[in-house]
C-alpha cells in the first residue's frame, strides 16, 4: 500500500483525477449495489443496521481522504457529516439496548445527514470528472 496522496483534486494531473474519479466510482457502486443489500440481510435492528452503514461510511471517507479521491474541504465536510451521523446512531443503539425505545428522531436525523454526505460524494465525483473534462479540453484550463 501506497502512502497518502501527495495530491488532491486540486492540484493533480488528468491522468491522475482520472484514476480518482474511477476509484471513487467503483467504491460508490460496490456501496450501493453489493453493501448496502448484505447490510440490510443483517438480523439486527433498524438503529443497528444503520449505524453499522454509517460507520462504514465514516471510514470510507477517511479512505477517500487519505487516497486524496477528491477535493479535500468537500472531503472533511463529508467525514464530518457521516461522522455526526454515525455517533446518532451509536447513541440510538445504546439507548435502545437500555430499553428507551422512543428517540426515534436520532435515527431520522442520521438518516437524513447520511443522505446528505451522500450528496456530498456524488458532488465531489462530479467536480472531479468536470475538472477533468475541462484540462481535456483545448484551451479549458492548464
């Protein structure tokens, strides 16, 4: 394994966002097309299975930072958001295993800030494949 990445989105080469921008890709389907439907297999509960989510999103995000598969201010706003997210639902769990089963609005909040960073990847991948198009370009950039 590599160091961290000397470079972020900011300042790489085309053919280095171009190996980011595939990587963040391939990382954001294996999310969505193989974890999430093995995580929701899980016999746990609603809390649970999200909580276990948000903790694998928080460290995807430190990955992606680490990798530099991105722009990093996008990047720390999104471990910062699946982070609030994950320590909810960490909260939620906790609560539930002492048998306070009525703040369900901690799981409603995380869900909607794990839908936020969400947002936050896809933004961060389309910057990246727009900075790319535009140093294709003739005369679009550097």
């Amino acid at each position: 394994m590599r160091g961290p990445a000397r470079y972020t989105a900011e300042d790489a080469t085309p053919g280095e966002l171009r190996q980011a921008s595939i990587r963040l890709l391939v990382t954001l389907a294996a999310l969505g097309f193989v974890v999430v439907p093995l995580i929701r297999e899980l016999p746990l509960g609603q809390s649970g299975r999200t909580a276990i989510f948000a903790w694998l999103l928080v460290a995807l995000a430190l990955y992606w930072l680490y990798a530099g598969m991105g722009y990093q201010p996008l990047l720390l706003l999104q471990l910062l958001i699946f982070s609030a997210a994950a320590a909810l639902l960490s909260a939620k769990v906790l609560l539930v295993a002492m048998d306070l089963r009525r703040l369900t609005v901690l799981r409603h909040v995380a869900r909607v800030l794990i839908m936020v960073g969400a947002v936050c990847a896809v933004v961060n991948l389309g910057a990246m494949l727009l900075a790319l198009a535009r140093r294709r370009s003739p005369g679009g950039g550097m």
